[in-house]
C-alpha cells in the first residue's frame, strides 16, 4: 500500500507535462506549413529545392521581401485589400447589427418565416450565386470598381443570425428601463444594445476581414485590371510569370499578406472568447 501511493501522485504530477508536450506536438504540426513559408521566403531562388532539403537557406535572404514591391506592383495589392476588407467589414457591421436587431427585438408579422429563408442563403456556396451576381453588377455598371468588391458579400445571414442570438439574450427589462429614461428605438439600439454587443461585433468583424482579405473567385470575376483594382490573392498570381515560378517571393508576399489579419486578431482578442461564447458559435 506504501508503494501504490507515491507512485499515484508520480502518475498526476506526470500528466501535465504529457499534456503540455502533446499541446506543443499539435500545435507545431498545424504551424508547420507556416514555418515552412516563412523559412522558405528567407532562402535564396537556387536553395528551395536544394536536396537534402532544409528549413532555411545557408544565409538569410531578408532582400527576398523588399524584392516583393519591386516584382509586382504589390503595394497597390495591399492598398486594394486593405480599402476592400475594412469597408466591407463595416458595411456588414452596420447591416448584421441592424438586421439582427430587427429579428430579435421587432415585432412585425412574417418576422420568424423571413428569418427563416434569409437563414436558408446561408446553406448557397458562392459558385452558385457568382453569376447572377456578376449579371447584376454588369447591370448596375460595376465591374471593375471597389464597391462591386464589396456589396455583394456584405449582407450576409451568418452576421444577422449572430447578432440576433446576442440581443435574445438581453433582457427586456433593461430595454425597457432605457424607454423610461426616455430613449427612444434608435436611442436604445445605439446607446445600450450596440455597446453592449461590442465581443459579438469583434467576432462577426474578424472572420469577415479574413473572408475579404482572403476571396480569390470574386475578385477573378469582377475585376478586369488586376494592376488597378487588384487584391492580394490576385495579385499572388503575378509571380507565376513567363520567367518561372518565383516560389521564395510567393512566400515573401503571403508571410506579409498575413500581417493586416495578424494585427485585427491580436487587436480583438479580448472581446473573441466572451463574443464567441455569447452568440451562440460556442455550442449554447
């Protein structure tokens, strides 16, 4: 019995640290093709295939990313993707935030059937929706123009569906109270329950700056000049040229294409926890 009991407490004191080294064993595995870009932007154009193959080159070629800029007019790519992901992620802001309040605290007849077929937009991939869009932004006469980047993907059921789940949780006695002190609708929807919802708002804006930063079918679409209106994953394309594959500036321009969504994550990370849990992705 004297023996058994010194060599529990070995077993429990042993777990975290089994624990912890399967943490790290993960998360290096799901890192590894980030370490494999970054380690091959910084090698030199005749080490990347070198055998036998290496994470870095014999010296660090950090010129690869100046080199990016002088390639391809990839500073107009950021610019287009910086204007196209921040408009579109406010847009859709405004739009969910309104459109969820309207489904949650609004009464009107229709509300739950209407709410049920917008919900029911959610279940259309993009390619089947691609061409009517398209026909009717050619209608309008904007091809090959920013808002063509932007409208068409800023109404969107996911926010509307997030932001309703939020204000169901609100009580109505606080909204009440607001109408006694005197506000009116817009009054309590600006002044209470949109502050209020500030981590549901983080959450909706950064899967959609990553959903703008990120679209390629879109952009290959509506876009006509890839040097005017371009994005970054357009503008990738640009090192796939007659000369050969550029593969280390290809690396070079995706480690920087991640450092707008990088600084958004990093920015909002105290309201993703709390804003995850409270519209309901965390399984409520």
């Amino acid at each position: 019995m004297s023996d058994v009991l010194p060599r529990g407490r070995g077993v429990r004191k042993l777990r975290p640290a089994v624990g912890y080294t399967l943490l790290v064993l993960v998360a290096l595995l799901f890192m590894s093709p980030l370490i494999f870009m970054v380690g091959t932007s910084l090698k030199a154009p005749s080490e990347i295939f070198s055998t036998p193959p290496s994470l870095f080159g014999s010296t660090l070629e950090w010129g690869n990313y100046s080199e990016v800029f002088s390639y391809a007019p990839f500073t107009r790519y950021l610019v287009n993707g910086v204007v196209v992901a921040t408009s579109g992620t406010l847009v859709t802001l405004a739009v969910s935030a309104l459109s969820g309040y309207a489904f949650s605290r609004l009464r009107w007849r229709g509300r739950t059937a209407t709410f049920t077929v917008f919900l029911a937009t959610m279940m259309l991939p993009q390619e089947v929706i691609i061409v009517p869009a398209f026909v009717l932004m050619r209608e309008l006469g904007w091809v090959n123009t920013y808002q063509a980047l932007i409208v068409p993907w800023a109404f969107t059921a996911l926010g509307a569906f997030l932001l309703r789940q939020f204000f169901l949780t609100v009580p109505q006695e606080l909204e009440d109270a607001a109408r006694i002190d005197g506000l009116g609708r817009l009054g309590t929807f600006f002044r209470i329950m949109l502050p209020l919802a500030r981590p549901t708002l983080a959450v909706l804006a950064v899967f959609t700056f990553i959903t703008y930063w990120n679209s390629f079918l879109w952009p290959l679409v509506i876009v006509n000049d890839v040097s005017t209106l371009g994005t970054i994953p357009l503008g990738l394309q640009q090192f796939f040229g007659q000369q050969g594959t550029q593969w280390h500036l290809i690396m070079a321009a995706s480690v920087i294409s991640m450092l707008p969504s990088t600084v958004l994550l990093i920015a909002l990370q105290r309201y993703l926890v709390r804003g995850i849990v409270t519209s309901g992705l965390g399984g409520r």
